[in-house]
C-alpha cells in the first residue's frame, strides 16, 4: 500500500517545481510585452515622420508650383518686350492669365525701367494685379500708396540688380484682407531680355489660402498640423488663434524646445514625445524641414498626435 504525501509536503514540493516556472513565464511575458510596445512605439515614430515627410512635400510643392508658374511667366514676358501698345497689351493679359491660375496669389507685381528693348521708353511700365470680385483687376504703381513697396527692398533690388530671383517664405502684412495681419510667401523673377535685365515681376502667395488640405488632414485623422518658421513663429494653422504665437508659449517643456531649436537651426528632422500645458497632453511630435530652395527664410512642418 502506497503511502500518501502529506498535503504539506506535496505543496512544498508543487511550489518548489512551479516557482521557478512562474518566474521563467513571467520574464516571457514581460519581454513579449516590452518587444510588442517597443515595436507599437517603433511603429507610430515611423507612421508620424512618414507623415510629416508627406506634409512637409505638399508644402513645398505649392510653393514650388506658384514659383514655377512666376518664373515661366518672367520668360514669356521677356519674349513679348518691345516699344509698341501692342507689347504692352500682350504683357497685361499674360499676366491676368497668371493669376487667374493663382487663386492663392493676392498680388502679382511687374516692373520695367524705360528702354527701347523694355516695354516703352516713355517711362516705367508697372503694375499691381488684385483677385477682387472674383475677377483679376490691374492698376499702375502707385508709390504714394503703396509705402512698403520701394525699389531698395529685396523683393526688387535682388531681381533688377543682381539678376537673380529672390524668394521669402516669411512675410507678414495686411495685404488687403481686413482680417488683420497674416503671413505669406513671395517669389520674384529678373525678367531677362537679350543678356540684360530689363525688368522685374514678383507674386505672393497668402499661406491661409494655399494650404487648406491641412485643415482637410487635420479632419480626416488625429495629427495637429502647424507651418512654422525657423524663429519658432506660427505661420498657418487651421486654429487662427494659433497664428502669429511662438512655439515656445504653447507650453512645452525646455528640453523639447532646445531639442527643436537645434533640429530648425540644422534644418533637420525632429521627433520626440513632450507634453504641452496649452494642448494639455503629451504627444508624439515631429518637425520636418520644407525644403526649398534659394529661400530668404526656412519653415518647418510641425506635426503632433
């Protein structure tokens, strides 16, 4: 007849076999947990800068788009120049046909110096195209009434001396809206006749109305989607209360703003996690450089989930 273990002895020993079990099992399970958060976390840091990578391209290729459009539009007029109303003519319709290709312009700009081989040499031929009324309207340069458009500022000096275009991401004004100050980009063209600089035409592009498929992203996902320029400045944002503040008032922590500071001055990436007192969260954040070329200042693609 057998002998039964005492219940005592037989859980002594249960545990004594299961322990060491239990223990193997649950450093297994702690190590799959780890590898499928570490992998999960891996995975969303790769899906945001994928992300911010694609918003930070269609960025730049609207800008890019409206620039090419100036540039093509610098060469044809250099094509059409000569002294005759008929010159002239053809160089206005040129232009309205510009604009009207450019619902994000709100000013197209054109300026030629008198000579035989420019578009007169009665004197200067320049004007100022508006989107009013749904329809593109042109009037002469009116110096006294339009201050900050003088022949020593960038937007001139660069193209008509110099002979090479000059761009600016960061420009901050009215223009005309009655909504208060906003931001735009501009790029200006030498028109070039013959080797020689006879004139110059510039279009600024008004960033609330050439970047609505952010606002569209922001909807169909969970990404809060910012254009901000190296100094930290926001540029657009579907939330207009958000424009025109710095990066730093929104509340983040020091370490994530040196970080994203370095990132902007080396017009590199960024992505880290940091949490915001105004947004009231921590999130997954991503910086991406918009990469355009020639530019006077340089923006970035700021993207949070």
């Amino acid at each position: 007849m057998r002998r039964m273990l005492p219940d005592s002895i037989f859980g002594r020993i249960l545990l004594a076999t299961l322990l060491p079990l239990i223990l193997i099992f649950s450093v297994v399970i702690a190590t799959i947990g780890r590898s499928v958060f570490q992998a999960s976390a891996g995975t969303a840091r790769e899906k945001t800068l994928s992300f911010a990578r694609q918003s930070a391209e269609q960025v730049r290729s609207s800008i890019l788009r409206t620039s090419g459009l100036a540039e093509l539009t610098a060469r044809n007029l250099a094509l059409v120049a000569d002294d005759s109303e008929q010159a002239r003519e053809t160089a206005l319709e040129m232009v309205t046909h510009t604009m009207e290709k450019t619902p994000n312009a709100y000013r197209f700009r054109m300026y030629f110096d008198p000579g035989e081989d420019a578009f007169g040499t009665d004197g200067v031929f320049s004007r100022i195209f508006y989107h009013e009324n749904g329809k593109v309207t042109a009037q002469p340069f009116l110096w006294e009434d339009e201050p900050d458009l003088d022949l020593s500022s960038p937007w001139y000096e660069v193209p008509l001396k110099q002979g090479v275009p000059f761009h600016d991401s960061v420009a901050r004004g009215r223009f005309g809206l009655n909504k208060g100050p906003t931001y735009a980009a501009s790029t200006n063209y030498p028109v070039i006749c013959n080797g020689k600089v006879i004139g110059c035409i510039g279009i600024g592009m008004l960033y609330q109305k050439s970047f609505q498929f952010v606002d569209k992203w922001e909807e169909d996902g969970s990404y809060r989607l910012l254009i901000v320029s190296e100094a930290g400045t926001v540029l657009y944002a579907s939330d207009a209360g958000l424009i025109e503040r710095n990066i730093d008032s929104l509340g983040f922590e020091a370490d994530f703003l040196d970080d994203m500071q370095n990132a902007m001055r080396e017009n590199t990436s960024l992505i880290r996690e940091s949490y915001s007192t105004v947004f009231k969260k921590k999130s997954l954040i991503c910086v991406y450089p918009v990469d355009l070329p020639g530019t006077a200042a340089r923006i970035f693609m700021y993207m949070d989930t």
